[in-house]
C-alpha cells in the first residue's frame, strides 16, 4: 500500500498516479485509514492537477471496490437506470421512472438528497404522507420485478468511498472537476446491474458545469467509462441555463410531476423525460424512434404512466391517493403568495442557481448535510427564457412560512432574472447525444 502523504505529493507536483496509489487513498480513507486532512488534500491536488483517463478509471474502479454490487439479477424486464448531474426543478426520475414501467422496462432507481442548490429526489418522494426511501437490496429488486420501477435511497453498502469522498469534495469547494464527477457518477451506475444507463448531464447557470463544452467533456469522460467497463451508455448533454420544470420545492415537484405524469403538463420537463423514455425504448425494446416518442406520449395521456406511480408509491407505503389529489394530499405551506414579475420586457437569463439557493432559504434544502428540510415551502416559476414579463403581473408563487419569508423569496427571484427590451433566442433543451 501507498503512503496517502507521498500519493499526495506526487499529485501536487503533477505526477500521474498509479492505480494502486489511488486505490491506497480511496479504500484507506472508506475505511476511516486515511485522514481527512490527506483525503482533502487528494481531492484538491486531483482538482487542481486533473486525473487523466488511467487515472479516472483507476478512482473509478477503487470506489466501485469499496463496497456492495446490486446485480438486479432476479428483474427479468429490460433494465435502465437514468442519472443527472444535478440541477434545478429537475423532476424527470420522477416521471421517467413510472413511464418506462409502464412501457415494459424496469428501473431501479438509487437517489440522493438535495445539497447546495439542487433538489433531491428522495426530499420529494419523502413529502408524500408514509414515503419510505429506505428499501433494503431485496425490496427493492422484488419492487422492481412487480411493479417496474422503484426510486430508494443509496445504501451504505453500495459505493461508500463516494458517499464519504462526496460528503468531503462538498465542503472542501472540490465538487465541479470533470474526472471527479464522473468517477463519482459512473461508480454508483456500474455498480448496479442494467442493461442501460442514461445521463442527463446538465450545462447552465443552474448546474456544475457552467457551459454546454465543460458538459460535453464530462458526458464524454461519463461514456467512456461505461465503454471501459463494457456497458451501454448514453449521455444527453442539457440546458440548465434555467430552472427544467416550473417548481422548485418538494411537495411542489411532486404536484408538478403528478401533472406531467397525467398528460396535463407540456413543458420542458415533459419534452425532456419523453426524449428519454424514447431513447430507452429505441437502446432497450429497439423501437423505432419515431414510434418511442409517440408510445411514451401515449403512456402519459392513457393515464398507464400515472398508475405505475401510483403502484410504486403504495409499494413504498406512501399514500397513494396523491395521484388523485396531490394538493390535498400533500403538505402545504402556511402563505402562499403570487410571484409577481417587477420589470417589463422579455425574460433573457435566469441565474438558476441563484433560484436554487432561495428555495434552499425558504426551507426546501439543506445548508448542510443532515438538517431538515420544510417539504411544503418552495418557488414555482412560470416565465421561461423568451417570456414576455409584465411588471406587477404574476410569473408563478411562493410558498413560504410567514410574509417576510415570502418577500425576500419574491426579491431573490426577481433579482436573478434578466430582462431584456429585445426578444432574446429560447435556448435548446438538449445540445447533444454521446453514446457508448
Ligand atoms: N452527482 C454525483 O453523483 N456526483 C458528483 O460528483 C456530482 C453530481
């Protein structure tokens, strides 16, 4: 075994590393070996110095070794697992899941929390009244047989050098490096056992990767890690360059996926969860594409995507009238309010993660990992870059604790959107496809 400290050394000076020099740190410090402190120091000297493609594959492999594996070997559909990089009223595992059950496919979905200014999906599921994340391997691949589709909680077992290396790169500022992200991103999808994996790797101000370029590079260290491992991979690169869907909350985002799962809700959320239940369709059940699109519609307009959701979320022992009644269902914030536009002219820029961060203040996310969240409170905005605004006209609502919460939040929103006398460009949903 490598001394962390000399691994360390080699790393700041801009040495390559070998992979039993990676493996030394990874598993030492999953181990509780190494310190933080060196574990740190790794993590800002990789940061800083770059891993080349060894390298990432090495990180990536010692994480994978850290832990558990989840075969999925007793779920006989085809079997898909999608991911994303994290963003901004990012709802689509909440509507991909159930509509690829209920278009014969499977998915076994490991989520994570919100940190920093991105939501989480288990945060959302968890607002609906009896939603338990925490699903054992065996429940959660007898769910995944039964019902089609099941979104739980990473378990301690699988991975665990990301779950301690993630939690240290959040709070020693070493989160958005391309060989970082995607060793940690492609540890957790290898380490389940699919037939495909799906990434949705986002660009804009409301994601890591503050460009479309930076995200191309990290969707192509992403599927060349697949390639590596000899697994089927696509990654489409996505605009975050403002908010996905229209609520950014929990409760929110589940009423706003019910109404996308129902047909009821066209938008940027719905138009990128069908442009992956389409991919799935055509890698997995080898539909024709223009076909997959049509069947996925048709899964959300027959109401048969909605049912598996409401399948998935009994199974989960959550109440599964939220299908019906989800604002009834749901718990609701003590004020809420409309979010009213201050300027007049056309919506041109969001800041995203501006947005993030003031559901976050409301009570929506966590500033630090393992504080509660407030699922009823959060920020639903209508306007889409392109919009025409009118001052003192409502672009959405906030859903707050009191009045003075509600106030600050309408400012914040305010302050983080660019509005222009010129009609500006509606940007793409989605830059580009890579696959593997
Ligand atoms: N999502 C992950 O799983 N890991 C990262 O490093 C960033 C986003």
């Amino acid at each position: 075994m490598a001394d962390a400290r000399d691994v360390v050394g080699r790393k700041r000076d801009g040495q390559p590393l070998t992979e039993d020099e990676i493996r030394s740190v990874v598993l030492g410090y999953a181990r509780e070996e190494v310190p933080d402190y060196l574990a740190s120091a790794f993590l800002m000297a990789a940061f800083i110095r770059g891993l080349d493609t060894d390298e990432t594959v090495a990180l990536t492999r010692a994480m994978v070794d850290s832990g558990a594996t989840l075969p999925l070997d007793g779920v006989s559909r085809p079997k898909v697992d999608k991911h994303s990089t994290g963003g901004v009223a990012d709802g689509v595992t909440l509507v991909f899941a159930p509509l690829a059950a209920s278009l014969g496919m499977a998915v076994a979905k490991l989520s994570g929390r919100g940190l920093g200014h991105t939501g989480g999906t288990l945060d959302k599921l968890e607002a609906i009244p009896g939603f338990r994340t925490e699903l054992s391997p065996q429940e959660l691949e007898r769910q995944v047989e039964e019902v089609g589709c099941a979104v739980a909680a990473q378990t301690k077992d699988l991975v665990p050098a990301d779950g301690a290396l993630y939690a240290l790169r959040d709070a020693t500022a070493t989160v958005p490096s391309v060989p970082l992200i995607a060793a940690s991103v492609m540890s957790k999808k290898l380490a389940v056992g699919t037939d495909l994996i799906l990434l949705d790797v986002k660009a804009g101000s409301g994601a890591f990767m503050k460009t479309p370029e930076e995200a191309d590079a990290l969707a192509a260290a992403c599927v060349d890690l697949a390639r590596g491992w000899g697994r089927s991979a696509r990654a489409a690169v996505t605009d975050m360059s403002q908010p996905l869907g229209e609520s950014v909350g929990n409760a929110l985002d589940i009423v706003e996926a019910v109404e996308v799962l129902r047909g009821g809700r066209p938008g940027r959320l719905a138009d990128l969860t069908l442009e992956f239940a389409a991919a799935a369709q055509v890698a997995l059940l080898k539909t024709d594409p223009t076909d997959a699109r049509r069947r996925a519609e048709e899964a959300l307009s027959s109401g048969e995507a909605l049912e598996s959701f409401r399948r998935m979320v009994e199974a989960q022992g959550g109440d599964p009238s939220v299908v019906d009644d989800p604002v009834a269902v749901l718990p609701a914030a003590p004020v809420a309010v409309p979010l009213d536009a201050d300027r007049t002219g056309y919506l041109a820029e969001v800041d995203a993660e501006a947005v993030g961060r003031t559901a976050v203040a409301l009570g929506a996310g966590r500033r630090r990992k393992g504080d509660p969240i407030d699922p009823s409170v959060g920020i639903v905005l209508r306007a889409k870059v392109g919009d025409r605004l009118e001052e003192g006209k409502p672009i959405g609502e906030i859903h707050a604790r009191d009045e003075k919460f509600a106030a600050a939040a309408s400012a914040a929103v305010n302050a983080a959107l660019t509005v222009t006398d010129s009609r500006p460009e509606r940007p793409p949903l989605v830059y580009r496809w890579r696959d593997a």
